[in-house]
C-alpha cells in the first residue's frame, strides 16, 4: 500500500464464512490489489480441486502428516471442516509479525475464533453472508468443484456456521460482489490506519511538535 511508514504492527485479517458465501474469491482479489498482504496458505487433509494449485491454494497432505504437524505444535489453529482438517501453520505468521507484515487468512469459523484468542490485538475477523441459503447453493453448484454429496453437506453445514458470525468484528452480506469487494477493501485499510498499529507515530509526532515554524 502506497503511504506506508514503519515500524508498524502487522494485521491479521480473519475472513470467514459458509461454504460458498464468496470468501475465497474476495480473498484472491485482495491479495492481487495488495501486493504487502501475504495469504497464510493452509495445509488441508482434503481432496485437490480441478484448477488448485499445491503451495498457492492450500498444501495438500495426508492425514498422518497432518497428525505429526499437530504433535510438532506447527499450527498456530486446526479444525476439523466438513469432515476434513484443516490447519494455519505458525512459523509464517510468527515471521510476518515480527516484521510488521499484514496476513490473510481464508479459514472457518473455529479458527478464527483461536487466532483472535491467540493475537487478540492482531486479529480482525470479518465473516461473509450468503444472500441466501437458495443463492449459497447455487453458487456451490455453479462453482461445480464439489460432488453432490458435499455439496449438500456444506449446505446443510451453513446453519451451525452461520450462528457465529456475532463473534465477528465485521459482517457482510455478498450479494454484488464488486460492493462486497470495496467493503473489505475499506476495512482492511481502516484496520491498518489505527494508531496502535502504526508504531512510528510517536517519533513523528516528536519531530513535528519540535519543528521551528
Ligand atoms: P475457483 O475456485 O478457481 O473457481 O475460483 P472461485 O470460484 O473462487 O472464482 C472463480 C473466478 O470468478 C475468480 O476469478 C473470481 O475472481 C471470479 N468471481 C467470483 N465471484 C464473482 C462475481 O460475483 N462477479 C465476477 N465478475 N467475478 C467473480
Ligand atoms: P467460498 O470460498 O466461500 O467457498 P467462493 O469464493 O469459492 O466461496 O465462491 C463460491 C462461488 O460463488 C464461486 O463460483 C464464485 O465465483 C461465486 N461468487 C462469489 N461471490 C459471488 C457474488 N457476489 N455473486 C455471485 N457469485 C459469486
Ligand atoms: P474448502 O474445502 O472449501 O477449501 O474449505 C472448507 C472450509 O475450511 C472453509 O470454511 C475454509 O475457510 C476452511 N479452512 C481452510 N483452511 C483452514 C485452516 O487453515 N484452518 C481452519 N480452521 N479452517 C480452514
């Protein structure tokens, strides 16, 4: 982002949501209009998708690496989604924090809940409505990257999700995408804008009161 002072303390920006509600493509757009922000790409015991790339969308594994990466204590949260794991490595994060670099996480409902409860001063969780439960699965459908099966799990999954979303600081409802876009955008920039964030205020402020005018 154009503007930018340092030192400054990282955001952690949460976005959450059911299954569909469009987090994963806002996420994607704001990672391209920022080239500062860094994706915490997941590791997931799930399935690879047509057109998912290992390492970008999310790092593949098996359910034993994924059991040895929990007994190493190399996630700073996991969760068990729609009947896969799903975890948030630390050592990106931890790095990203101590250099005052923004992340992004694309994660559920339970994880955000232990990232916030982890870094609750870093931490910004934004969750994701669909329009409606009809309009969530047809973008399931539509997106056509899941079996009926589950499809209809996700679906069925939204309710349980959806009753989480008071724990958030923001709420959306994706209906226009473009809106929905510039929402986010906002809220990211206002996040990164708060004072105790921006660690190099104080010294600036020095300087400008001991200016001679
Ligand atoms: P996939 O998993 O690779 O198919 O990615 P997504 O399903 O998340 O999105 C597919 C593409 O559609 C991406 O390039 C998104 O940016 C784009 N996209 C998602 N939603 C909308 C929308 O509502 N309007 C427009 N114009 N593009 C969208
Ligand atoms: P999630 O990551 O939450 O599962 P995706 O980002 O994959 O959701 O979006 C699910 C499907 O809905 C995709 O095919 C995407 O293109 C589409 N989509 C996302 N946002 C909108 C929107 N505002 N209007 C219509 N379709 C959308
Ligand atoms: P999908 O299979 O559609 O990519 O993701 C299913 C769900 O798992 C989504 O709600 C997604 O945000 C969530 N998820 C993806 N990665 C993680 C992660 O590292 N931790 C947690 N807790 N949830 C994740």
């Amino acid at each position: 982002m154009s503007n930018e002072r340092t030192p400054r303390r990282g955001v952690l920006l949460i976005v959450a949501s059911p299954s569909g509600a469009g987090k994963t493509s806002l996420c994607r757009r704001l990672m391209a209009d920022h080239g500062g922000l860094e994706l915490s790409v997941s590791m997931t015991t799930r399935g690879i998708r047509p057109g998912e790339v290992h390492g970008r969308d999310y790092n593949f594994v098996e359910h034993d690496e994924f059991q040895r990466l929990i007994d190493q204590d190399a996630f700073l949260e996991w969760a068990d989604v729609h009947g896969n794991r799903y975890g948030s490595p630390r050592a990106p994060v931890d790095r990203a924090l101590a250099e005052g670099r923004d992340v992004l996480f694309d994660i559920d409902w339970q994880g955000a809940r232990d990232v916030a409860e982890k870094c609750p001063e870093d931490a910004v969780r934004v969750f994701i409505l669909p329009p409606s439960l009809e309009e969530l699965r047809r973008r399931l459908v539509t997106r056509s990257q899941d079996a009926d099966d589950v499809i209809e799990r996700r679906v069925a999954n939204a309710k349980g999700e959806i009753e989480h979303c008071d724990a958030f600081d923001y709420v959306l409802v994706n209906e226009d995408f473009d809106r929905s876009y510039a929402e986010l955008a906002h809220i990211y920039h206002a996040e990164r804008s708060r004072r105790f964030r921006n660690l190099w205020v104080e010294d600036y402020r020095t300087a400008l009161l001991r200016e001679v005018v």
